[in-house]
C-alpha cells in the first residue's frame, strides 16, 4: 500500500455537484454538529461542501490499490451520491473529521485495564486522546485486584475497581470529544469478581458515574447457577483465589432492582459474544463500545455506518422492498467503509495495528420502524420479527460478499488464516466482520427517518424553535396515512403531540392504530424478539433498548433478563419510563425508610447533615451594590450549600447576602430543585440593577439565580420536563425532553446523545 492520500490529491469538487436537500431539522443538526467552524464557532462550511469532503477523502483510499488511481475521481461521486441520498450515513466522527487534520473516523474503541497503577493510568491517558478525537472508549475492570486485597510492591492494600473507574469519570469530564461531544465510556465488571455488589450499586445515587454506562459481564456458569438456585465463586483476578461464594439468585435480583430503580447496569453475555469473535487466537472479548452493540478486542476500533431501510420501499417489488437497490448499496457502503480504515488517523500505534490486522466494519441499518409503517406491519406482530430476520440476513450475506469481493481486490484480513472463517473453510474475507447495529440518533436526524431498529417514540410531537414557538412535527408516514383516512384534522395532530401515541383515540380507524404503534406501546416481549432476530444475523451486536412502563416490576425485568439469555441476544438493555427521576426513592435500603415518615404516613422532610470535606467554586459577579462572591458547594455534581459575600457594603447589605445563601442552602440540603430556588429568586427588583455579561442583574438574590441556573438549568425548558407528571431529563444543548432509545439519552430536536 502506499501512503494516504495529501489534500492536493484528492479530486476537487465538480461544478455541476447537486446542492444537498435537507429537512429543517437535519439543517440544525449539521450546522451544530458537523460542518466546520471558525474561531468563533460559526459555520463556514456547506451542506454541499461537507458532504463533497467526506466522499472525496474516502474515495481517495481507491488509488492505494492497484488499479485504483484512475477510478478515484468516479468513486468519489458515487459516494457523494450515495451520502446525499442518505440511503447509507457513516458514523458521526467520519462525517465530522473526514478531510480534515484530526482525521480520526471511528466511532468504537476498547481499551485494556492491567493490573498496575501504570498500566491504569496508560489506560486513563489512552482514553484521553481517543475523547479527544471524537471516540468513545469501553473498558474491563475485571483484571482489577479486589478492594482490600494486598499489593505486593508497596505492601498496602488495593482501593478495588470502583475507586478506579471514578478516576477514568473524572478524565472523562474535563475532555470534549473532538470540541463537540463529552466522552462516553463503557465499564464491564465480570459477575464472578469479588467486587461485583459493590459495582452493581455503585450507581445508587443520581449524577454518580454520569460519563459511563455499567454492564455486568454475566457467564453461562453463572446463568446455570441462577437456573439451578445455586452458590457461585467470586474469583480474585490476580491469584485466581476463591474468595467468596454468593448465591447467583441473589445476585441476579440484585441486578433487577438496579436495572429497575435506574436502568443501570445493563448486562453482556461474554460466552455468548466470544462464540462470535472471529480471532480467538488473538484474545479473549472483555469488553464493548459505550453502547454495548461492538464487542472488541483490546486496542480495537471499529467504523460503523447505517443503511436508511425507509429509503428501499417499493410498492411494486417483492414483498414492497427494492432488494436489487438495496443489494447495490450494501456492495458500496462495504467498500466505503473498508476505505475508512485506510482514511482514518487513530490516536495510538497500538490501535493502528489492531484496526488493520482485523479490519473490522459494522453495517447496520436505520428507519425500520419507518419501513414498516409503509409496508402496513405492526412493529409487535410475528409478521414484523419475521421481516426483520429476512432483512438482516440479506444484508449479512451480502455484506460477506461484498468483503469476499474486496478480499480478492485487495487481500483478505492479515489474522485471517487463524480465525474461525479460516477454520471453516469460508471466506477470505477483507473484514473480519461486517455487520453492527449501532445507535444512528444523530444520522436518522440527517436521514429523516426512524432510528435504528427502535420503534418511533412519538408519531407527533412539539419541538420549541427560535422565539419559543412551538411546531408540531408529524411522522410523514403517520400524516399520510391518516390523510388517505379520511381522518386528519390540524385538532388531532395536536392531540397525537400531547401524548405521542394514537392508542386511545378510537376514532381512527383500527387499521391505523394496529400499524402505528410506538415505544410505550409495544409490549416488552415484542421490543426483545425484535432484538433477537436482529441479532441472529449480525456478526456484532445490537444496540436496542426494551421499553418498560412505569408500572413495569420488577419480576417484568427478571423475566425480561432471562429470556435475552434464552434467545441468545449479547445483551440487554431496559429503560422503565420514569426511572431516573424516582431513582432517589428507591435506592437499596429505600429512601423512604432512611429519611422516615411523620405519624400521619407523609414523608418527613430531613436536612442533609454537611460532610466535613466538600468542594466547589466561587463565581464574582458585578452587581449594583458591589462585587458578589457566590461560592457553591457541591455533592454529587448538585449544589448543597452557598455563602454568599458582597465586598465593600455596609453591614445591612452584607447581613442580607449571608441570610439568602443561608436559605438558598437549608432549600438545596432539604431536597428543594434547583428549578424552583430559580423561579422564587429570578426577577427581583432592586434599587441599583447592573449589566453583568448583557444580563440585566437586578438585585443580590437575581444574582444568585442566575449564577444558579446558568451552571445547573442551561437550556431546561420546565412544561416539556414534566410531562405525563413525570420529570424527564432534559438536552443540555437545546433543553427539548431527552428520549432513550438504544441504548442512550437522544434529543430529537438537536440531535445531541448522551454517549456520542
């Protein structure tokens, strides 16, 4: 091969190139997200010009090939083509980066934890500069010694995995992916280390370990106790000692209870994922990307992309879909994707190595949901499931074919002749796998259609734009179809907003409401069959989340556990409607029952007791009676105290200062919202109001909320948070609800998500 193509060889941009056709939410997203920013963060790219720089780097890859030279100017408008059809998106960091200096492409990465302090902070550093580029990082903490155990160099004791992982969360918090994006990270404990009830709780308490998701690593061994009601070993990774044994029903409900109070931790099948690892001879599967659909191997990344299934309706072809279409674009996206990994820049030597000895592609897929809302299918019905098998087997098998093609091109995989293709006698293929099915939050924005293989969160909903107007958006499909009805009306579009879901107005017709069915809708059996089928044709994983009600118990999720188990999913992950927000109330040993109740049965309100150590940071703030020294205490990431002190004032101002931080404190230890301390103190009046920043601060406790909501509320919007009388998590970017779905918070208006 020859070096990567400079800038001056890549093919300029026609002058003929079609201008892209977007939607006005996919126009916000791309401005936000991805194209090009100058010094002051204001786009100077195109639509067009992004999308021209992406194809044109990739398809640059070809003329390190032999032949390929000439075909580099063709390929690179076959891929704008293909791009701007939004038939098939690449991963976010290939949109945002290819073309540029940075240069890094991929998406997934897993990094090794050892069992040193410099093997730690290797790993600590290494997830650095891969946040830094615009990944998201998984980790095993299984190699991790136990708390308590002894370290033979220093003669002390080891703090345990936990006090680890809060290090790598601390890392993660003061890094922005690629300027855009906060870290994500993933932390896997296996269930038969020593330290796995601590890490089980470990996220008991809102806001801790806010830059990770948690998945128990659960083994068939463990599995067979729980069915057996059996004692299993908790094994010290260092000595392979037994240091305990715990009943596995135990520790399985223990499990279902934090699954159920928070959504986490989620849990992986480690044998069940090893059975599909490609290379064994290279190691052993500890760990995923931060939502759980790409297990890899240590120092592996992986470049995913996603096929729009909306876009291969066809009423006249065989069972409605264009599989002829369809087949051409797996054949491109295969090839495009191969090329990213010649594109891509990646942050550590050790990862260029693994990325090119295995060459690992995910092709999954996006707008399922909006596939069948066209075919007339039910998303929970054996018709859906079935569908959805026959889909990604195509796709599975035309994803080999195309990677068997590149192999005689190109060359197959160098650890190709000791893996398991090579032991069966299959292949060779250029890719050690081809097929994931990732997260596509931000791309089905772009895409304009469902994401992933979810089912739609709401067929109507409100989006705030500029100016707090309020526009209803309409699925297309949805609006189509109750149009053909007979049935549309701008009063039951309204209607469908308020709650997402068209299930109790029997007034459409049946047909309608059996087709157009969401999230909440669907019965969490269905949501894990459809996970199931999916998987059985997919080399890595599937990112997918089972819906719960809030009513939802937590014998559902036991039973929701054990069947992901028996239908061979890799993993599972649920999401109980609500669960975030009533998560302080029911913690292990209950919330209710530590705080205690008054006699009349209503919970008694208790003031916080102040730890003799806490931190936080003092704000000077520019008011009309002097300069205001806010200091703000936090726990957890929340505010817990504040002293508030104005600087040459007389002993009256001062005495009204400390009073307001002495309330605003007993309010923050005594449970009260930040929200509400906001909405009392806001807009008061005073004599010497004063611009502080082009905010008009009016008087000592206007001050305080603003420094208060600035740093806590940036960008809540209070009605859209409390809908349906539940408090939701809201963007920080644009304040719209945040919805989970595969596997992590997404906005729908902005295109921001939680793991990147």
């Amino acid at each position: 091969m020859t070096a990567t193509p400079s800038a001056a060889d890549l093919p300029l941009m026609p002058s003929d190139l079609p201008d892209v056709v977007l939607n006005d939410n996919a126009k916000v997203v791309l401005a936000r997200r991805y194209l090009r920013k100058d010094a002051e963060g204001k786009p100077y790219e195109l639509p067009r010009e992004l999308f021209w720089r992406v194809a044109a780097k990739i398809a640059a890859q070809e003329a390190n090939f032999k032949g390929g030279k000439s075909k580099v100017a063709a390929r690179a408008r076959e891929y704008y083509d293909l791009l701007t059809s939004f038939k098939f998106l690449p991963n976010s960091p290939t949109l945002m980066n290819a073309g540029t200096d940075l240069g890094q492409l991929a998406a997934c990465f897993v990094l090794p934890v050892g069992d040193s302090i410099e093997q730690i902070f290797d790993a600590v550093k290494h997830a650095a500069l891969i946040h830094k580029s615009g990944g998201g990082t998984g980790f095993s903490f299984s190699r991790l010694r136990p708390t308590d155990a002894r370290v033979g160099s220093t003669g002390g004791v080891a703090s345990g995995p936990l006090s680890f992982l809060r290090i790598f969360n601390t890392a993660t918090e003061q890094i922005k992916q690629g300027g855009t994006r906060r870290g994500a990270n993933m932390g896997i404990l296996r269930v038969d280390h020593p330290d796995i009830l601590r890490f089980i709780r470990a996220k008991e308490r809102e806001g801790e370990l806010n830059n990770f998701n948690l998945s128990v690593g659960l083994t068939e061994a463990f599995m067979q106790a729980v069915d057996k009601d059996e004692e299993y070993d908790l094994v010290a990774p260092h000595n392979k000692s037994v240091v305990e044994r715990l009943k596995a029903r135990e520790v399985f409900a223990l499990l279902v209870q934090k699954a159920w109070e928070s959504g986490d931790p989620g849990m992986v099948f480690l044998d069940r994922i090893n059975r599909d690892n490609p290379t064994p001879q290279l190691g052993e599967i500890e760990a995923t990307n931060p939502c759980g659909e790409q297990p890899l191997l240590p120092y592996e990344a992986c470049n995913l992309g996603s096929i729009n299934l909306a876009a291969f309706y066809n009423a006249d072809a065989r069972e409605g879909i264009d599989w002829e279409g369809l087949k051409t674009v797996i054949h491109q996206s295969v090839r495009f994707l191969d090329n990213v990994i010649e594109a891509s820049v990646y942050p550590l030597e050790q990862i260029s190595e693994m990325v090119r000895t295995n060459r690992k592609i995910g092709l999954g897929l996006m707008g399922f949901a909006d596939l069948l809302y066209q075919l007339g299918v039910a998303y929970n019905s054996q018709e859906g499931v079935s569908l959805a098998e026959r889909l990604m087997a195509f796709i599975q098998d035309e994803s080999k074919l195309a990677s068997k093609a590149l192999a005689d091109e190109r060359g197959p995989f160098p650890s190709f002749d000791g893996s398991t293709y090579a032991a069966k006698k299959q292949g060779p293929y250029r890719n050690a796998t081809t097929t994931t099915i990732a997260p596509t939050g931000t791309l089905s924005i772009l895409a304009g259609c469902s994401s992933g293989i979810e089912p739609l969160f709401a067929l109507s909903f409100t989006r705030t734009v500029m100016d707090n107007d309020k526009l209803i958006e309409v699925n297309p499909y949805f609006e189509a179809a109750v149009k053909a009805a007979e049935a549309y009306s701008p009063k039951l579009m309204e209607e469908v907003a308020k709650v997402g879901s068209v299930q109790k107005l029997e007034l459409l017709p049946p047909e309608i409401r059996r087709v157009f069915v969401t999230a909440m809708d669907i019965e969490p059996i269905w949501h894990l069959k459809m996970q199931a089928a999916f998987q059985k044709f997919t080399d890595n994983a599937v990112s997918k989340t089972v819906n719960l009600p809030s009513s939802a118990t937590q014998e559902d999720i036991w039973d929701i556990y054990w069947k992901a188990y028996e239908y061979g999913c890799k993993g599972v992950t649920v999401y109980r409607d609500g669960c975030k927000a009533s998560q302080v109330l029911c913690t292990g040993d209950g919330q209710e029952k530590k705080d205690g109740a008054a006699e009349d049965g209503k919970p008694k309100t208790v003031v916080r007791k102040r730890p003799d150590i806490v931190y936080g940071f003092t704000q000077k703030v520019d008011t009309g009676l002097g300069a205001l020294y806010l200091t703000i205490n936090e726990q957890d990431g929340k505010p817990f105290e504040v002293f508030a002190t104005i600087g040459k004032s007389g002993k009256s101002i001062t005495a009204k200062a400390e009073a307001i931080g002495r309330l605003v404190s007993l309010a923050l230890r005594s449970g009260v919202e930040v929200r509400d301390i906001v909405e009392q103190l806001k807009g008061i009046g005073g004599e010497h109001p004063k611009f502080q920043k082009k905010i008009l601060l009016q008087s000592i406790p206007d001050a305080v909320a603003w420094v208060l909501e600035n740093r806590y509320m940036s960008g809540e919007k209070h009605a859209s948070a409390h809908a349906n009388g539940l408090v939701k998590e809201t963007c920080p970017d644009c304040g719209e609800v945040l919805t989970f779905e595969e596997g992590c918070n997404c906005c729908k208006a902005c295109g921001y998500t939680k793991c990147g």
